[in-house]
C-alpha cells in the first residue's frame, strides 16, 4: 500500500491549532443538533404519554362517576326489592287470610245446609213411619176382611178374582219403597261405619291398625293418618300474630 493520501481535514486553514479549533467547533454542532433532535423527540413522547395520562385520568373519573351513579342505583334497588318482598308477605298473609275465611264460610254455609236437611230428614222419615204405621193398620184390616170373605162361603164364591189377588198379595209400590229405604239406610250405616274404621286405624299407635283394614279402606286411612299428624303439627306450633 502507498503512502496515506487524505484530505487534511481543514486545508485552507493556516495552522494546525485553528484547524483544531475548527473541528472542535463543527463536532459541538453536530453534537447539539443530535441532542436538540432527541430532545424535541422526547418532548413529543412527554406530550404523548402527558395526552394519555389524562385520557387515563378522564377514564378513570368517569368510571369512577358511573360506579357511584351505579352505587346509589343499587342501593335503590335494594330498597325497592326489600319493600317488594315486605309488600308480597304481605299480601301472601292477606291472601291466606281470605282463602282461610272463604273456606270457613263455605263450612258454615254447608253446616246450615246440613241442618236444613236434617230437619226435612227428620220431618219425612217421622212422616214416614207414620204413614207406614197407618199402612200397617190398614193392612191388617184388609187381612181381617178377607180371613172373614175366604170363612163365608157365599162370599168366597161372589167375590171377584182380581180382588182376591190384590187382598192376598202386598201393593208392590210398599215392597219397592220399603226395600229402597232399607238399602238407603243400609248404605249410610256402611258409609258411617267405614268413616269411624278409618279414623280409628289413623289416630292408632304408629298406625298400627290400618294394616287390619279391607285393603280398599287402608289406602284412605294412610291418607287420613298424613292429616291428623300435620292437624297435630300445626296445633303445636306457635301461632304469630295476625
């Protein structure tokens, strides 16, 4: 390699010290402007981030006035749900309380129903057994006749056919209505004893008689039993004020 030819690197100046001097100076120059380029960079990411940062601020506070908006939102709501539940007790009390009452006037109408029956009951079955008594007396004295028509022998031979068949024979509407009757009474008797079994084997220690029932009974009165123990449970709990 040759000898180094460079350009010196301020030739037009007339020493060494002011070329020195020179190139000081343009290395200050470039030297500032790269630090005034980096600060005006920097200024611009401050402005950046500074724009942000209140963005972020502004953000915050208006989250911040949501959830307190949110807060009292909430908190009225509560109230409104708490007063809504006391409001719906309420008239769920108010509701038992008018089923209650309209079951006990349906009780009391059908008690006063009963009774009315009762007494017509009463009436027809007194007229009844009067009317059979007097039916009974008139029978006999149709029995008398004849014994005396069939005893007279004139009398046996003039009398007609049919009415020897109507005396010698009971109207077969008394037969009908006397078996009709009995059957009626004979039911409710049934029904009645069939009512006191049942409530029986219920109210037994542990239930232990519904087993003893006709199996078409024991169903009726396990159900029985499930209502006389609740009947028990409600009358031993205290009762609240109404």
């Amino acid at each position: 390699m040759g000898p180094d030819r460079r350009r010196p690197p301020c030739p037009d100046l007339p020493s060494p010290r002011a070329c020195e001097s020179f190139v000081s100076r343009q290395n200050a120059r470039i030297d500032r402007n790269q630090i005034e380029s980096e600060l005006a960079q920097l200024e611009q990411e401050l402005e950046r981030v500074t724009q942000l940062a209140e963005e972020s601020d502004a953000a915050l506070a208006a989250l911040e006035e949501e959830r307190v908006e949110r807060e009292g939102r909430l908190v009225l709501a509560q109230r409104a749900k708490d007063d809504f539940k006391l409001r719906i007790e309420a008239k769920r009390l108010e509701l038992q309380r008018a089923e209650a009452e309209a079951v006990i006037e349906a009780l009391d109408r059908s008690l006063a129903g009963r009774s009315a029956a009762a007494e017509l009951l009463a009436s027809a079955v007194q007229a009844a057994i009067a009317r059979l008594r007097e039916y009974k007396a008139e029978h006999e004295a149709v029995m008398s006749a004849w014994q005396a028509v069939r005893k007279q022998p004139t009398a046996r031979k003039v009398v007609e056919p049919e009415t020897a068949r109507t005396a010698e024979h009971e109207p077969p509407a008394v037969a009908q209505s006397i078996e009709m009757l009995a059957d009626t009474v004979r039911e409710h008797f049934e029904i009645q004893l069939e009512r006191d079994l049942i409530e029986a084997a219920a109210r037994s220690p542990m239930g232990y008689e519904i087993q003893k029932l006709p199996a078409h009974l024991q169903a009726l009165a396990r159900e029985r039993r499930v209502a006389v123990l609740r009947e028990k449970d409600t009358a031993r709990a205290p009762r609240g004020d109404t």
